[in-house]
C-alpha cells in the first residue's frame, strides 16, 4: 500500500499545482463564450464575462483579480444594460422616431433572434422592425426608412460598446491577474 499512500500524495501535488492552470483555461471559454453573447439579445454577455472572473476570484483566490476589479467590472456591466437600451433608442429617435417606430425596433430586435440565420436577424431585426413600426404610423417609406436606419445605427454601436467593455474587463482582469501573481 505504500505505492498507493505515494501515488495519492503525487496526484494531490500535481492537482494543486494546476488549479491556477486549469481555471485559467476555463475562464478564458467563459470570456469567449461571453463575448460571442455580446451580440445576442436575450443572452447578457457582459454579464457572462464578469461571471467568468468572479468563477476565477473564488476558484484561485491567492493568483486573481483583486474585489475592487471585480466591483468595478460589475459597474461596467450595469453600464452595458444601460447602453444597450438608450443607443439603440437614441439612434431611432435621432432620426425621428415615433412610438411605433421605438416599438418596432425593440420588437424587430427580439424577434430577429428567433428567425434563423438569427446573428444576421438580431442586427437588421430592429431596422426591419422601426421600419414597419413607422409605416403602421402612417409614415411615408423615405421617413421610416431613415427611422429604421437610425435604429440599425443605434443597434451596431450598442453591440460595439458592450464588446468594447467586455475586452476591457478581461484586459483589466488579465492585467491584474498577472500582477497579483508577480508579487
């Protein structure tokens, strides 16, 4: 029984030692995974990457981020919610929306996700949708169609905000944890 007491000694060395390693790894397919649920509307990406570093603090506390990084990445993910909402309303009403036109974006964007290829529908959904919505208003094509371009416009630069924080929580978070393991 001596090989088996050495055997299990060897294999909890090695297990402890790769836990950094293998947590790593896992958070990294949380990132992306994160990141291609950026443009999808119903999954929160940002929020799945916060969770990927959160995963990271609690599964390796002493080689993570610090708490103030992981309260202030929640912050930019409460910013994201946010974004997402008021660009793409922005850039319909920046255009000249009417109620019907917002309506029709939201629902165009909603819908889009379930009409396959749904990443092509969830970006042109609330163009199609503000288009419609303005068309039921009484508008004529040239105005619903600048409307439902204002929503499209909206649309593309909340998806480019909410990556643009997600790329940077994880650079922040790979900064810290590179530090956190130096020192």
């Amino acid at each position: 029984m001596d090989w088996w007491s050495s055997f299990i000694t060897q294999a909890g060395q090695w297990w402890g030692a790769s836990q950094p390693a293998l947590a790593m790894v896992v958070v990294l397919l949380i990132f992306v995974f994160g990141l291609v649920c950026c443009v999808l509307p119903i999954v929160p990406g940002p929020v799945i990457v916060w969770l990927g570093i959160v995963i990271h603090k609690l599964w390796v506390p002493d080689a993570s981020a610090n708490w103030w990084l992981i309260l202030i990445s929640g912050l930019f993910v409460a910013l994201t919610f946010l974004l997402d909402y008021i660009l793409a309303l922005m850039g319909a009403k920046k255009f000249g929306a009417s109620r019907w036109g917002s309506i029709g974006a939201i629902l165009g964007g909603f819908i889009g996700f379930f009409i396959p290829p749904f990443i092509i529908w969830v970006i042109i959904g609330p163009f199609v949708g503000a288009l419609i919505g303005e068309l039921i208003n009484g508008e004529n094509l040239q105005q619903a169609s600048r409307v439902g371009w204002g929503s499209f416009l909206g649309t593309i630069a909340a998806y480019v905000s909410k990556l643009t924080i997600c790329f940077l929580m994880i650079g922040f978070f790979m900064v810290n944890v590179v530090v956190s393991s130096l020192s």
